[in-house]
C-alpha cells in the first residue's frame, strides 16, 4: 500500500485558483462554498479563515485577480499604454468566469494600486490626462473581451467547445487599440 501523500495547506492562493477553475470551467453561478471547499478537499469552514467576509470576500479575490495588472514602463507612453491594455486582456479572456466579477465590482487593493501605478507611468512618460486615459482604456479592453467572450460560445450551454483564441478577434483588438492610441494622442 502506498505511503499516504500529507494533505497540501490551505491558501488564500489555493482558494482563488480553486475557485477560479471552478468559475471557469462550470460559471460563476455553480461556485459555491460548498462546491469549493469540495473542490479543496477541505470543508468549507475552512475556507473562511483565509477569506474571514466569506463569499463576498472570495468575489473580491476573484476579481482582484483579474484586473490587478501589472507591467513595465516602455520607453513611450504609447507602447507603455499598449503593454497595458494586452496585458488587461489577456488576463481576463484567462478567466471568463469572472468576467462579470471584473466589470462590476469596484477597484480595490491590488487592482487601485495597479491603476495608479498605470496613471504613474503614462503620466511619467509624458501623457496629458493619464487618469482619464486610464479609464477609457479599461473601457476599452473590458468592452472587447466581453464581446469576445460573448462570441467565443462560452457561455452558451448548446455549445460544447468554445473558441478560446480566435485571429478574428486579436485583430479586432489591435485594430481597435491603434485607434485609441491615436485618439489619445490629440
């Protein structure tokens, strides 16, 4: 008989990731705490003392996760911004299953801090109105991804597989961020 494998500790990142294979894969809807602490081998209780407001608190997480992104400066304000937005995207078509979390919850933590950090750098790289810039960007990128998604089929329960990278849309995006780049230039 093999030896028996120690159980592996609970996390706060164990439980985000969890929950987000959860999300992904069944919808947000099908995530509940119960479902979870399942999901950890663990019983939900637990849960809480990592994320102690409980769902509520896990919901945050979520979309903190994906919206807290981070890059470095590049040497202009536009390829600095382009990073930004790619790299928005990129997160949240990772996550489809909280995309609603992402576009309806406020920032906080990480995610404040990361819009300020992006304000920072355009601001330092020479653009006027960096804050406002900021958040026609984001409107951008979640406006795109939540389109993307919506043809992607993932949501759509006749569907059995959907489309997670499609040229049609990465070109689209591109497109798409060119002319808000330029725009943001006047």
């Amino acid at each position: 008989m093999p030896a028996k494998r120690p159980p592996v500790p609970l996390s706060r990142e164990r439980i985000i990731d969890a929950a987000l294979h959860i999300a992904d894969s069944q919808g947000l809807r099908r995530l509940t705490m119960r479902r979870l602490g399942d999901a950890l081998e663990v019983e939900a209780m637990a849960i809480y003392h990592h994320l102690p407001r409980g769902k509520e608190a896990l919901m945050d997480a979520l979309a903190e996760h994906v919206t807290a992104v981070q890059v470095e400066a590049a040497p202009t304000w536009q390829e600095t911004a382009k990073a930004w937005c790619r790299a928005s995207r990129e997160a949240l078509r990772d996550h489809p299953g909280v995309l609603a979390l992402a576009l309806t919850k406020p920032p906080k933590g990480a995610t404040t801090l990361a819009i300020r950090e992006q304000v920072e750098q355009l601001t330092d790289a020479g653009l006027p109105g960096a804050a406002e810039a900021v958040r026609t960007m984001r409107a951008f990128v979640f406006g795109s991804v939540a389109v993307e998604v919506q043809q992607s089929g993932w949501a759509d329960p006749e569907v059995d597989t959907w489309t997670r990278r499609d040229v049609q849309a990465d070109a689209d995006f591109e497109r798409g961020l060119a002319a808000l780049i330029k725009g943001l230039q006047i």
